[in-house]
C-alpha cells in the first residue's frame, strides 16, 4: 500500500499526459481515479499506524553510493508522514474532482491535470523522506510544479510574470536550504534522518566559521533549513510571490495553498524538530518571523480588492501562526493547525473558484454583491469556511487557532507573551477582512456591468459535491482530531519519536478572561463587519480617508514590490544592460566572434582584388614572394 500512496499520482500523471488521444473524459476521471484511490488508501495508512502502530521504512532503491554519501530512494511512514499523506491527498483528490467542472471549458485538460497529479506526486515525495537528498528532490519537484500551473494559462503576461515570480523567490529561499543540507553533510557525514539527529546533542559546544563569524553549528543549520522554509511557506520578505500566483487556475490556488506547497516549510520545520530543540536563537527566530508574517499578511487582506488575493494573504498570515507555534516549541500544535487549516482553506479557494465562474471570471469583490439568493450552495459553504477561518467557537479553527495562542502565551517569555498578543489581533483583523469578503460578495446591491444578475446560476454538482465534504472537514475536525494531536497526554503517545520535545510542554491552562477573549473577539467582529462594509458603507469610506497614508500603505502591501524593485531588480536590470552593450557588444563580440569574422571578411575582399585575371600580375607575385622567402634564407 505505501508504494501504491506515492506512486498512483505519478502513473495518472503520465498516462494522462501522454494519453490524450483518449479524450478529455478519459484524462479527467484516469487523474481523479489515481488520486482519489491514493488518498483511500493514506487514510487506511493513517488508521492502520493509529490502531496497530504499524510504522516503517520501505525501501525502493539504493539511490546514491558514492564515498561517505550513502542515500536510499525510501518512504517513511511515521505518524508526521501519515498526517501529511492523509492531507495532501484528500485535498488533492477533492481539487482534481472540482477542476473536472472548472475547467470544463479549458482546451488543453489533459495538461492541467497531469500538472495537478505531477503536484500532488513531487508533495508525497516530499513528506514520505527519510533523508535530506530526497526531501529537497521532492521540494523542487513542488516548485517546478508550481511554475507550470501557475503558469498554465501562458498566454496572459501576467500569468508568465507570476509563475517566474514564484519560481525564483523560491530559488533564494531553496539557496539557503540547500546550503543547509551541505552543512549537515559536512558536520555529520550523512544526511539521513535518524543518523543526523543522533549526532545533534554532540554539536552543542562546537563552533563553526561561517562568513567571519564564530558561530554554533546547529544555530546556523537550523537557520538555513529556514530560509528554505520561508521560501516555500512564503513567510515575511520571501512572500511576494504569494498574490501573484492567484494568475493560475483556482483549483492551483486551493491545491498549493490549502495543504501542499505553502505547508511543507511548516513540515520541515517540525520533522527537524529534534534541530530546533537544541537551538533556543533558531526558535526566536522562527516565532519572530511567524508573528510578523501573521499581523504583515492580514494587515494587508483588510484592503485588498480581489477575492482570491484575500484569502491567499490569509493563507499567509495562517502560516505565520504555524510558525510561531512551532517557534515557542508546540509543534504538535503547528501540526494541528496545518490539518484544520487544510479543509477550510481549500474550501474557501473552491469557494471563491465557485463565484469567479458564476460571475464570469471576476475577481473584483467590489463588481459583485447581492448573489446569495443565486448562489445559495457556495454561500452556505463560505459561511462555514469563513467562520472556520476566523475561529468561530467550536467549529476546526477554533480549536487550533486558539490552542496556537494559549501555548505561546503559557511559554511564559516576553517573546511567548508578545506571540499570544499578536495572534489574538491577527484573529481579529482575520475575522474583519473575512466578514468583509462575504458581505461585498453576496449581500448589498449587485454591481458587475458585464454580467445580468439574472444570468447568475449555482455551480454543476461535481463542484459542489467537493465543497461539501471539505465544509465537513472545516466543521468537525478540530474537534475530532484535538485529543489525538495535542491532548496533554495522547498526543505524546501518539505523535511518538516523529516529532522531539527537550522538554515537556506546559500542562497548565491561561487564565479564564485570556480564554474567552479570542472567541468574544472574533464574535464581535461579525456585527462590526456588518456596520461598516453593509449597512452604512460611508462609515468604511471614511476611516479610509481618515487614514489614508496608513490605507495606502497596507494598499501597496507594506512596499516590499517597490522596496525590492529599487534594491534588486532595478540595479539587476541595469548591470545586466550594461554586460550587454558594453561588455557583451562593445569587447567581446567586438574582438571576439563578430572581430575575427570582419578581419577575415576584410583579408578575402583584399584577396579577391588579386584575382584579376592577368598572367603578368600573378608572375609579379610569385616574383615577389620568392624574393622574400630567397631573403629571409640569406639573412638567416
């Protein structure tokens, strides 16, 4: 069974690709079948390791033998992997399903959903490692992926722009990684999993060079691997190219940004938890840059107009409350978040794919509005989406979103206390940027000119019925699974050696009016929602202009485009033009390639002039040349 989990999606990957003679329906339900049979299975996997604890390492092949670099082709299946498999294929399976309805009037289907199992492929690779080597093939294998479906639609400049956007803010991001990987091999001779975390207590005291500075081996490993996961997981100065990748079809938005691509920094932080326990400076740092990508990503959400943009910078700042979960040491918790997160998130992105089709590719939630008495089916499922997101008691988010801040606060630091006070207003600007999408969306006057309201219809069955399982998904698995994954004590039991705590986490429990303030928050929000963006929307329209420098500031998204057009692009652009002409144009083709090819040119034209056809002049040269030859003899 473990094979059949990671390679079904390859082999629907290819067969589609290359079987498009067979039609769009065969392409279609071939992927789906390959996908969806993978995800029943990693289900049987999952329950097969709860109930009988049947966990192990399967071998494929011997991969790489070369010196001290001993690496095999494997699948581990712990309960880490067995979470991350059972995620990344139900919502996989439940996103190829929908894009069967999506893309229904797509050309080129076939293509789209070899690229979404191809995804879903390189993911499983991913999460199943037991090495380094392997974790980083399936790492690019994502970002190779990622660039072909946000690409997909190649035609439009914008699509093009965002997927090399994303393709190479992920390059800086894997630089570092990679850097890392090297680190790991050079200190521990080996990049296995198991072997390096046995060595890790033996590198406390030692000390490494490391651009002039004196540094601790591990701070620095677990920094680079970092830099590879903010990268990935687009976290604060790595996450420009977020917003962009909203350019791809949705069922991309929902597949990379629900529980695959963006998760699998936030996986490979917490499967080197066994690194990060022994690096007190790494784990400040990680809880930093997650608390500042949280308030940075729904800051930004608050002002945006487009409807996918919105939950993409959501998708952001729910990332950023992973991070720092794990960065006060609640890894499990992290984990927790990153399940739930899984189903509403993606439920939301097929949500919004739902409107866009209704309203004919808009994505502008200004040029929508009164819709809900059209839509009924995708209204009543954002509904639960949205009140997933924003924590709504007792539905998934609350458990894990809450649980996030009642652990950085119990970490008892400035920076845990700093942590919990952050997530508790990112919830609320969560709730207020959320209740904002819904209300422009259905309710008020409709006001798109391209489209008659009356043409307004609800979406076919096959992308409904995805919708609903993940709203079952957004609604009962905070509560099903919150024992399991961060009970006091079950959790340790079940979650086992996969992910390492130095020490215990805090059994105590914040006090009452800490517990209830979230909740009571987000409660709060709905009303305030309603009265600035529905009922009086001169009231919204006034704050803005009260504060417009600070509207026009979370409007350009904190700067970062422009702060890093002018520091790097700009200047790239122009040292590049300057190779170009000068260096390029002027030196090298100069005396290079185009001189050699003038001096010839100019010889022959002078050569030819000697062909005139006259028996004395040719007398006259070969008079000449043996006169100098006879010359050179006597001199010599």
């Amino acid at each position: 069974m473990e094979y059949l989990v990671i390679f079904l999606p390859l082999i629907g990957s290819i067969i589609t690709y290359f079987g498009k003679s067979f039609g769009n329906l065969f392409s279609q339900i071939f992927s789906c079948s390959m996908v969806f049979i993978s995800a029943v299975i990693s289900c049987f996997i999952f329950y097969d390791g709860l109930i009988n604890d049947n966990y192990g390492n399967y071998l494929i092949f011997e991969w790489i033998n070369s010196g001290n670099l001993n690496v095999n082709w494997s699948i581990k299946i712990d309960p880490l992997s067995s979470v991350m498999i059972m995620v990344v294929t139900s919502v996989s399976a439940l996103v190829h399903i929908y894009s069967i309805g999506y893309m229904s009037h797509d050309p080129h289907k076939p293509r789209f959903m070899s690229y979404l199992s191809l995804f879903t492929f390189s993911m499983l690779c991913l999460v199943v490692s037991d090495n380094f080597l392997q974790l980083f093939f399936g790492w690019e294998g994502v970002g190779l992926c990622s660039y072909l479906l946000i690409g997909f639609w190649f035609k439009k400049d914008t699509a093009n722009a965002a997927a090399i956007k994303a393709f190479l803010v992920n390059r800086v991001g894997d630089f570092g990684f990679a850097l890392g990987i090297f680190l790991i091999f050079y200190l521990c001779g080996s990049v296995n999993y198991d072997e390096v975390f046995q060595m890790v207590p033996g590198l406390i005291n030692e000390k490494i060079s490391f651009l002039g500075l004196n540094l601790n081996p591990i701070d620095l490993i677990c920094i680079l691997l970092f830099i590879g996961s903010m990268g990935k997981s687009a976290q604060i100065f790595l996450h420009t190219w977020l917003p962009d990748a909203m350019e791809g079809p949705t069922p991309v938005s929902a597949l990379i940004h629900a529980a695959t691509m963006v998760t699998a920094g936030v996986f490979l932080v917490v499967r080197c938890s066994p690194l990060y326990e022994y690096s007190p400076f790494a784990l400040s740092v990680v809880t930093v840059v997650g608390m500042t990508t949280a308030i940075f990503a729904a800051s930004v959400a608050l002002v945006q107009d487009d409807i996918k943009k919105i939950i993409a910078y959501s998708t952001c700042s729910q990332l950023g409350y992973m991070f720092f979960s794990a960065g006060v040491g609640a890894y499990n918790v992290a984990m927790y978040h990153l399940f739930t997160h899984a189903f509403f998130k993606a439920l939301l992105f097929l949500g919004s794919g739902s409107v866009i089709h209704a309203f004919k590719d808009e994505q502008n939630i200004n040029l929508m509005g009164g819709s809900y008495k059209k839509l009924p089916y995708t209204y009543v499922l954002m509904i639960i989406g949205t009140l997933a997101l924003t924590g709504f008691p007792f539905l998934s988010g609350f458990y894990s979103k809450d649980a996030i801040i009642e652990y950085a606060y119990l970490n008892g630091t400035f920076l845990g206390y700093t942590a919990a006070s952050i997530g508790v207003l990112t919830a609320v600007l969560t709730a207020i940027y959320s209740w904002r999408l819904i209300f422009k969306t259905f309710h008020g006057n409709f006001s798109n000119n391209k489209i008659s309201q009356d043409k307004l219809h609800e979406s076919p069955k096959i992308m409904i019925i995805p919708l609903i399982l993940l709203a079952i998904g957004a609604i009962f698995s905070g509560y099903i699974f919150k024992e399991l994954f961060i009970g006091v004590n079950s959790s340790y039991k079940f979650w086992k050696t996969s992910i390492f705590f130095l020490d215990t986490l805090s059994s105590d429990h914040p006090p009452l009016w800490f517990l209830i303030l979230t909740p009571s928050l987000v409660i709060l929000a709905i009303p305030f929602s309603y009265l600035i963006f529905l009922k009086n929307t001169n009231l919204s329209k006034q704050i803005m202009e009260n504060n417009l420098p600070l509207y026009k500031f979370l409007k350009n998204k904190w700067y970062f485009d422009e702060l890093y057009d002018y520091v790097f692009i700009i200047p790239c652009k122009k040292i590049g033009h300057f190779f170009w002409k000068f260096i390029d144009g002027l030196i090298i083709d100069r005396f290079g390639p185009d001189g050699i090819s003038n001096l010839i040119k100019k010889f022959s034209n002078k050569a030819v002039q000697f062909q005139s056809g006259f028996i004395y002049q040719y007398a006259f040269i070969m008079l000449l040349g043996f006169s100098i030859i006879l010359t050179i003899l006597i001199i010599n």
